[in-house]
C-alpha cells in the first residue's frame, strides 16, 4: 500500500482488520491473525515474521486467553505498520 496521508492512517488500520477477519465477529483468531501478520511486509517491521514470531505474538495480545484478538489491541501495531510504509 502506497503511504497515506496522517489522517488516513485510521481508516487504513480499521480497513485491514476488518478485512481479515474473515468470520466478521470483530475479532481475529489464530488463523485470521496469522494470515494478517503473513501479509505484512519485514521492511513494515523491521524483522522477519515467522511462524514462531506470530504465535508468541498470538499468545501476548490475547490478553484474556479466548482464542481472538480485538481491533484495539492490533491498532498501535498495524498503524506502526503503515507510518513505516
């Protein structure tokens, strides 16, 4: 994705969620998160994703051990994302 303007950057994060979360329950699981991460590019983060790096990540914004991970606690991340963009 080309860079967005500042004030675009929440509409962009929100797009991204809501797009992999394939069920639409406004929530990832481990699946939906892992496929949202895979699609993130290492330049975007500064590191490598892996499988192992996913699912430690997984294991640290599923806060209340449910099996799914909310928008609020993706968004620092994702917008982080694509101020690097």
């Amino acid at each position: 994705m080309s860079k967005l303007q500042k004030n675009h950057y929440g509409e962009a994060v929100d797009f991204t969620f809501k797009h992999f979360d394939a069920n639409k329950d406004g929530f990832l699981d481990i699946r939906e998160f892992t496929a949202l991460f895979s699609n993130l590019k290492s330049q975007q983060l500064g590191f490598e994703m892996t499988t192992q790096i996913i699912n430690f990540l997984f294991s640290k914004f599923d806060r209340d051990n449910d099996g799914r991970v909310a928008m609020a606690d993706l968004y620092p991340v994702l917008e982080k994302a694509y101020y690097a963009a």
